[in-house]
C-alpha cells in the first residue's frame, strides 16, 4: 500500500478532473474503478495504519509505488461514503454527538 499525501497526489488529482472514471462501491474502502483509457476496472483498496491513509490500486503505476488517478478516484467515494455513513450515524443517535457533555447527556437518559 503507498502512504497517501496531498503532495503526492497532485498530478493525479489533476488527471483525475481530466478523465472522470467512473467508481463503482464494493465493498468497506473497496472500490472498482474503470480506465478511462482503455476500460479496464481496477480494483482500489484503502486502509488507516497509525494514523496515515494508504491506497493500493491493480494498475501498473500503484505497482510502481506511484498514486493513480484511480486512487484518487476511488478515494473520492471513499471519503463521501465515509462522510455519509458518520452523518447518519449522527442523526440515529442525536444525543451521542463526541463533543457534547457528560453532564447533558446523562440528563437525558430517561428511565421507563
């Protein structure tokens, strides 16, 4: 898996404005990207590790240790499917929120 950083992302970010592949969800950070060369789908996983966000794309370039445009990519649905599942989990359980007190919240147990 190659470290991802906004510096090493640059041109691929770039390419990946250019090109717009088309990203297909299957399963948790697991992603299927389509070439916009030559239609191949490439298989795109991501995973956390000490803090730092890793990629790994089947293309020939993520084999070089470079970022593809189809990191990019799939890190882009990524980052949305992960902002979506954080906000409905915000919404199922208002009370629960991580910067609300104690205090508050425990005050609004209710007990049947």
């Amino acid at each position: 898996m190659i470290k991802l950083t906004n510096e090493n992302t640059e041109n691929a970010v770039k390419r990946c404005k250019q090109l717009k592949p088309k990203v297909r969800f299957i399963a948790d950070r697991t992603f299927a990207v389509e070439s916009a060369n030559n239609g191949n789908v490439y298989n795109v996983r991501f995973d956390v590790k000490d803090g730092e966000k890793l990629g790994q794309c089947e293309c020939r370039a993520s084999e070089r240790g470079l970022i593809c445009y189809h990191i990019v990519a799939a890190a882009t649905a990524n980052i949305y499917r992960q902002t979506v599942k954080l906000q409905a989990a915000m919404t199922a359980a208002p009370y629960f929120k991580p910067n609300r007190p104690k205090a508050e919240m425990i005050g609004r147990i209710r007990v049947n």
